[in-house]
C-alpha cells in the first residue's frame, strides 16, 4: 500500500517547516532499513514541504498503523518537535489519495504559488536519490513516473505552464509594491544558487540596474560577473547591505542577515533609507527581530504564503480533473497487477501438464512438430484466460479469478507473490 506523511504551507507552521527541510538527509533509508513494515520510501522536501512517501506491506491495517507510528517519531527525533505538537501539523493520505496527492504536488497544484515550475524536478530529483539510496520500489517508481507525466499533461492540456509563477517570482512581485522604482534601487542579492538566477532574471524584467551580489561560500564573482552584477567581498557585504534599498536572499545555510548586526552597520554609516528585505530562504535566512528596526520591512515566506491564496492563483477545472483522471488510470493499472499471481499460477499449472504431455510425447517415439504443435495449443488455451484475468482484475475483481481458479483446476494463488515480484523488479531497475 502506497501511503504519504505530508507537511506542507497550508497545515504546518513555517518554524516546523524548516526544521524538517533542515534534516530529512537519509530518513527513507533509516526507515527501509530499521523498519521490515516499511518496504520502500521516498522523501520530497522543498522550501514549503516536508513529503514522505512510503510503500508498505500488507495488511493495510496493521501496516498504516505501524509505518505512520514510525514516521513520526522519526521526524519528531530528528527535528526536536514534540509528537504532541508534530502530529496536527502533519497530514496522511493512504492508497489512491495519496497518488493523487503526489501527481497534484508534482503538477504544482499544492504550491504556494499554484502552477510554479520547479517542485516537478523536484519529484524527480526525490526519486533520483531514492534510487540511489536503494529505497524505491515497484509502485513508488510508477507512482513517481506516472506524477511527471501527469505534470506534463497538466500544463500542455492547461496552459498552466504558461500562468504558473515560481516562489521568487511572486515574492518580487508582491515586492514591487513597496519599491518606487526599480531602475534606481540598489539591490543587493545573497546566494548563487536556483533561486537567485531566478531573483536576477526577474529583476532585470522589472528594469533593476544596481544590483550586487555576495556569496558566503565564494561564488559571488563567478554567479554575478556573467549576469553583470557587481560581487561583494566579506568585507564589502556590510556596508552594502546596510545601504541598500532591497535585499534579496535565498542562502541554502541559516540566519545570514543579523538584527542586531544589521542594525549597528546601518547606524555605523548613518543610513536611514526605507529598505525592504525579501527572504526566499527556507530555513530562513534573515532575523525576524530585524522588522523592528525603522524603516524595515520584511517580506518572508510566511508573508508570501498568506498572499499566494488569491483567487488569480486559483487553478482552473480542467487540471485538476486531469489530475483525477491519471488517478483513476493509475488505480486502474493497480488493480490490473492483482491478477499476476492469478495468471503466474495458472501458467504453471498449465506448464506442469504441457511437460507431462511433452514426455508421453517423446515416450511414443512421436516427432519435434508435435512437441511444438503442443506448445502452441497451450498458449492459445492460455491467451483469454489470461486476458480475461486481468479485465476482472482491472475491475477490481481479482477475488473472482482466485476463485476460478480454485474451483476449475484445484490451484491456490498465493497473494504474496506480487510483493516478491515489485521487490524484485525494484531491485533490479
């Protein structure tokens, strides 16, 4: 059973937020490894979510008791949250409410901002490092594979593609409100990574000029030389930010702007313009003390989130019924699977009397035509039992075909097998 263990912007405060984009490194591995319960897992962790994907063994029961049990005290372990105060932040989908989550999610329907373009690499970088990690299975794959295709259909059959604006974009957007003119801003950028080549580009559209960037880890030349952006040296970044009239950052480590240091710096060089500050980090890069300071604004996620809830951002009909649709076709192929161990059985039953017939065969002396001759009447014998198998299956009648089975030949389908068979398969994709 596919189940999924969620955090995301609309249930889970932010502070929770960034305490498991934090440290989610290798949990699905601890629980593939430490759990028998748990037989594949793997882990979508963005600025606004926190997603645990699990397959577990059967029975449903007992297994979603069990796996959900675990995550949680996982997660309450490694981030230092309270099971009391974790568990109401979070929430659970089982079987197909989960794949539906999960190709909503990758289709950003779920976002902050809904239709942004980058949570569907996002998916598939989760089941790239859970392929890595060995922690995938056969239903996480299809599930995984079946959410980019379904994000794909989404935006070519919406256009949402087109409509869709990511997390930096907005934030700029909801900034240009506070900002007199773009052209004269002095901007000063911190980090080199995914968001800040999407601030630059955004920027520049809205006529941004005076725009420095600085880099603890180095990078500042090497990011802003190419893009025309004026690097910051260590020493340099102070003073700039001190005086600046936007301040953008998006570092992948913790706190890089200080109040109090902030503060100081801005009283050291007498600057008392209005600035504003756009924090795009996650866990968050800038102090919130810092918007007691005079002429400070902060615009965080937090803040970014409560607007993103507009109806412009409301996405049509359309996607998500397409979105229930690969549900559905997905539940489909699903129930279709039930019929394996049914078809596998009555292969080999079938199998057992062809070799039995092969070898009175060869006993009468009779030649290789009929041999093959025989061989080929058992496919044909096997052809519509097997179709028919798997339509009763796709019907979610896989019962029906168990008892057949049982009742005609006497065969005993073992349920089991379709575990063995994704575990198998798992392991060798």
């Amino acid at each position: 059973m596919l189940a999924c263990v969620t955090a995301h912007h609309r249930v889970t405060p932010l502070p929770i937020l960034e305490k498991l984009a934090a440290d989610h490194e290798g949990i699905a591995a601890q629980l593939v490894a430490e759990f028998d319960c748990v037989t594949g897992a793997v882990v979508v962790a963005t600025c606004n979510r926190f997603e645990a994907y699990l397959d577990l063994e059967e029975p449903l029961s007992a297994a979603s008791e069990i796996g959900f049990e675990i995550v949680l005290e996982q997660l309450s372990e490694r981030t230092g949250v309270p099971l009391a105060e974790l568990e109401p932040s979070l929430q659970i989908h089982t079987g197909m409410r989960a794949v539906e989550h999960l190709f909503a999610v990758a289709a950003g329907l779920e976002s902050v901002v809904v239709g942004e373009t980058e949570i569907a690499g996002q998916v598939r970088t989760a089941l790239e490092d859970a392929r890595r990690a060995g922690t995938t299975s056969r239903d996480l794959e299809r599930a995984f594979q079946q959410a980019s295709q379904t994000s794909r259909g989404v935006r070519a059959a919406t256009g949402l593609e087109s409509v869709g604006r990511n997390l930096a974009e907005f934030a700029l957007e909801l900034a240009s409100s506070r900002v007199d003119s773009w052209e004269s801003a002095r901007v000063v950028l911190i980090g080199t990574g995914r968001y800040a080549r999407v601030a630059v580009a955004a920027l520049r559209r809205r006529g941004a000029r005076d725009i420095s960037v600085h880099s603890r880890s180095g990078r500042a030349a090497a990011f802003g030389i190419p893009r025309g952006l004026t690097p910051l040296e260590h020493h340099e970044a102070p003073a700039a930010l001190a005086t600046a009239d936007v301040i953008i950052t998006c570092s992948t480590g913790d706190i890089v702007l200080d109040g109090a240091s902030h503060a100081s710096t801005r009283d050291l060089v007498a600057a008392r313009q209005p600035q504003l500050i756009v924090d795009l980090g996650l866990p968050r890069n800038v102090d919130p003390a810092i918007q007691t300071l005079p002429e400070i604004t902060l615009l965080d996620l937090e803040t970014v989130r409560l607007h993103a809830g507009l109806d412009e951002f409301a996405v049509s009909d359309d996607a998500r019924a397409l979105v229930s649709h690969a549900t559905s076709a997905f539940a489909a192929e699903s129930r279709e699977l039930d019929a394996v161990p049914a078809i596998s059985a009555l292969h080999r039953h079938m199998a057992g009397i062809l070799d039995a017939e092969l070898a009175r065969s060869a006993a009468r002396g009779e030649g290789p035509e009929v041999a093959a001759a025989l061989r080929h009447l058992a496919g044909v014998l096997l052809h519509e039992p097997t179709v028919r198998a798997r339509e009763h299956a796709r019907a979610g009648e896989a019962e029906r075909v168990d008892a057949a089975l049982a009742t005609l030949f006497d065969v005993t389908v073992d349920r089991s097998e379709r575990r063995r068979a994704a575990t198998l398969e798992a392991d060798a994709s």
